[in-house]
C-alpha cells in the first residue's frame, strides 16, 4: 500500500460535504479516526479526556483500540474502508473517487 494512496484517501474524506450522498456513518468517521491517528502519530500518545467530553473519549478509545498497529496496516485499512464504503455508494463521483486512489 503506498503512502500516495493514503494521503489520497485522506484528502477525500476530509473533502466530503456534510450533507453529500457519500456519507460515513458515525462509526465508520470513528475507524477512519482511529487509523489516520495510528498512520501519522503512532500509538496513542495523549491522556483520555475528561467524564463529560464524550465525542473526545470516544475518539482516544477508538485511537488506542488499534495500538500497536504498524503504520503500514493503518494506511492499508484506512484506504480499504474508504473504497468499500465509495464501491457501496456506486456514484459517478464515487467512480472517480476510486480511480483517483487506484491511480495514486
């Protein structure tokens, strides 16, 4: 899996609006979180928030749910959740999304 296709990956779900018919769902945001996290910083690195910061545990749960995964894997995962949710879409952009990674 080549870092091209990760960063691709991650400049379209950065670029996805809110309200567009490619629309992750809460855990599928959470998985992408999680591996974008473990890709570019490595293990979790930050204490948990607090009790009443409930989207922040979430996400330093989802984060060290994956320690130890090597940076390889995480930007493999990342990539294969991305196509698998752009090939359920099955859009024109969705099509062109897929050949942009397939390309990069």
């Amino acid at each position: 899996m080549s870092k091209g296709k990760f960063e691709k990956a991650v400049a379209i779900v950065q670029s996805l609006p809110k309200d567009g018919p490619i629309k992750p769902s809460q855990d599928e945001q959470l998985y992408f979180y999680k591996y974008y996290k473990q890709a570019t910083v490595g293990d979790v690195n930050i204490s948990r928030p607090g009790m009443m910061d409930f989207t922040g545990k979430a996400k330093w749960d989802a984060w060290d749910s994956v320690k130890g995964t090597s940076q390889e894997e995480a930007h493999q995962k990342y990539v294969e959740k991305l196509l698998e949710i752009l090939k359920k879409t099955d859009t024109e952009e969705s099509k062109k999304f897929i050949a942009e990674i397939e390309a990069a």
